[in-house]
C-alpha cells in the first residue's frame, strides 16, 4: 500500500501461519514515517505471551541475505522463464540462454548455490524437462554445439495462459477429459475446470457439510461428480467415518469441494451465508473466488492457443465474468462501468438504467436525483466511462466491418489471369 502513514500497527508477528520474518517486517513498518511527508514515524506489534521469545530475537537479529528465488523453486522460476525466453524469441539457442543466465542473480551467485552442477548443466537439465514434457522442442542442427529450440502449441498455450507448469499438462487432461462428457445443464463442470489446482491441494472439506450439498445435487451435476469418479456413496461413508476401499484421488475430491463453495456463491451471490453454509472464513472464500476468476481467464487464453479447445472459448469467457463479477447476470452489463460496484449496479438497476447503452445516455443530473447517495462527481465519472465503453465496442464493430468490405490482398486480377492465358 502505497500510501503515507505516521504509524503501522501490525495486528500479530504471522504472515498466514508463517512467523514473520526480519525482511517481511522492515518492509511492513517502512510504510510508517515517509521520506519526505514526516520526520518520524512509529510501529505497533501486538503480540501473545507465546511469541515474546519470538518476537525478540525478530527485532535484534540482522536482516536475512538475498538469494535468487530460481533455485528455492525451480518448477516456478527457471522453467517459466526458459518457456518465456523462447517463446518471445529473446533467446532460443542452448548458449544464447547459458549467456542469459549468467545475467541473472542466479548467475552470478552461482557459486554460492550451486555445490554439483554448473550453470550450464543446469540450464540444459531443465531444457530437457521442457522437452520431455512437450512444452519445447529441439530443432535438427548438424552440431550440437548450435542446439536450439522452439516452443510447442502446448508450451505456447502454457506461455499465453501464464500456467503454472507443474499443472499443465494436468489442466490439459482434465480439459481433454471434459470434451467427452462436457455437463452443461448447470455451470458446476465448467466451474470444476476453472477451480485452482494449487487451492485445492490445501483443502481439508468438512464431510458432513459435502454430503449435505452433495445430496443436493440434480441429477445431472451428480453426473459430473460421478465423471470424476466421486460417488455419493464415497462421500456419505467419509462423511459417517465409515471405512471405504475404494480408491479417489484426494486432489479431485477436494477441488470438487471447492467447486461446489464456488457454484454455490454464484447462485446465492451472498458470501455471508456462503460462509456460514460452508463454515469457511469469508476472507478464504474471497481468495477463492479471486483465484478462480484470475485461473477462469487463464484456461481461457490456454483454450485460445490449442484447435482442440474451441468449444471452451464461448463458455469460459462468460464464465469469468460471472466469477469476476458474482453478480446476478443482468448486472454483469453495468459492473464492467468503473465505479460501478454490486450494490450501485443494484441501484441504477431498479433505477431502470439496465445496459450500457442506458448509462451511456443517462443524464448526470438526472442520476444524482434517481440513486441515493450518488455524488455529482461519480455520476460524471460512470456517464464517461459508460460513453467510452460503449465508444470501444463501436469501434471494434466498425473495423470487423471494414475487415469484411476490404478486397482479399490475394484476390486474383483480369491481368493476371489474361498474363496465364497467353
């Protein structure tokens, strides 16, 4: 947060479960006191007995050394930035990227964190993960010493999407899978798709609380559940602590969890009573549906890349909006207006100004008469950037126009023609 403070109060020495750290907590009290807008500033911690000790050795101990992440997490650091490097062509041959690396802060602090390998046998490991894994391919050359890669159409949808690559080739079977038996009489399948992997691999559902929205179910989600292989019956034994041998991949089951907290606030869109229903902090379910929203766009532009997918185009760019909004559908229209947020889209909504279109033409002085506690200052501000809005779709409707009247560049001419005839 950006913003000038004479004092930061820190309400417990925890970032989620972690204790904090020396560099987490200089970077937090930084905000108090800033150069140039106050001469001093303050920080409060508040504490427990237990975290005293703790607390402590924080304050006196020295602030950690900087290390390159690329090491901590190779499946996040060097495998994205090599499907990154030769994706946007910056660097595609094996000593184009080794020169790359020795740029980086891994580079150069290669001696310190690297004990067994060198640099380049490190980059070339990982190149080869690449290319076992589909997302690189090695390009025929006579010496091996000019070895060089392009990006594959997976690796390319991968790149696009910003997926995670320790997921995607599991985002794409599950895609692939979804082909064959797509449910779409309600939108839970196409929300099971679009949950985040790594959310749910952290999930712990409360089985009586599943089985309840599980026998909720019609017949056709309980279809999309059964596709999964998650039976009723599975989570009614779980749910009664019965034993069971039948064998369901802990990661499905707990992703359909979510998938059902997500379903749910999309019809209810009420995260209070999501939460009570689900007895799950209402900041946990926020998180969820800002990750599915962002994970909802990424499969969307990872569909765009991959022929096979086209049938997810249409569906998944509807759905994103419904998970970025959590509205009801009708004032989806008005959400895309900045300033517009769910409670003044309810409001210009029982107001009558339903579309874009509407608020494009509304008048401000009017809008300030008709909505409660609506200043003259906003109503200006969501007229514009309806009109703008509005002036953009014109725009582009207008050049698919003009794309469509343009003479094709290869259209065949009568001289050309006369030329073949001779």
């Amino acid at each position: 947060v950006n913003l000038p403070a004479r004092r930061v109060i820190l309400r417990a020495p925890y970032v989620a479960k972690e204790f904090l750290k020396r560099s987490q907590y200089e970077q937090m009290i930084g905000r108090a006191g800033r150069a140039g807008i106050d001469s001093v500033g303050e920080s409060v911690l508040i504490l427990q007995e237990k975290d005293k000790q703790q607390v402590s050795e924080l304050i006196s101990r020295p602030l950690e050394n900087c290390y390159s992440h690329l090491v901590q997490e190779f499946t996040k650091g060097i495998q994205t930035l090599f499907l990154s490097l030769i994706g946007l062509k910056i660097a595609t041959n094996l000593d184009d990227i080794c020169h790359f690396m020795g740029g980086t802060l891994f580079g150069v602090q290669q001696k310190i964190l690297l004990k067994e390998k060198s640099l380049r046998e490190i980059t070339v490991e990982w190149l080869r993960y690449l290319t076992e894994k589909g997302l690189l391919q090695k390009d025929v050359v006579d010496k091996p010493k000019d070895e060089s890669f392009h990006i594959t159409k997976l690796g390319r949808a991968s790149f696009k999407g910003t997926i995670d690559l320790a997921y995607c080739d599991i985002l794409y079977r599950d895609l692939k899978k979804g082909l064959e038996g797509l449910v779409l009489e309600s939108l839970l399948h196409l929300i099971y798709l679009t949950t985040p992997y790594d959310m749910a691999s952290h999930c712990v559902p409360d089985w009586m609380i599943y089985f309840r929205q599980f026998s909720q179910l019609s017949p056709a989600e309980q279809n999309v559940a059964a596709l999964l292989g998650v039976s009723e019956n599975f989570i009614g034994k779980k749910a009664s602590g019965q034993a069971i041998k039948k064998k369901v991949d802990k990661d499905i089951v707990n992703r359909l969890y979510l998938s059902f907290v997500l379903y749910t606030l999309l019809k209810e869109t009420n995260i209070w009573s999501v939460s009570e229903k689900f007895n799950m902090p209402r900041g946990y379910i926020q998180s969820l549906l800002a990750g599915a929203a962002s994970f909802s766009s990424c499969v969307l532009h990872f569909c765009e890349e991959l022929e096979e997918f086209w049938v997810y185009r249409a569906l998944l760019v509807e759905l994103t909006k419904k998970l970025t909004y959590c509205v009801k559908a009708e004032l989806i229209p008005l959400m895309e207006v900045t300033g517009v947020l769910e409670g003044r889209a309810k409001q210009l909504y029982n107001a009558g100004y339903k579309s874009l279109i509407h608020l494009a033409n509304a008048n401000p002085e009017a809008l300030i008469r008709t909505v409660d506690h609506l200043s003259r200052r906003q109503a200006k501000q969501i007229v514009s950037s309806a009109k703008m809005l509005l002036h953009e779709k014109a725009e582009a409707l207008q050049e698919e126009v003009e794309e469509l009247l343009r003479p094709p560049s290869d259209f065949p001419s009568v001289e050309a023609s006369s030329t073949e005839k001779a």
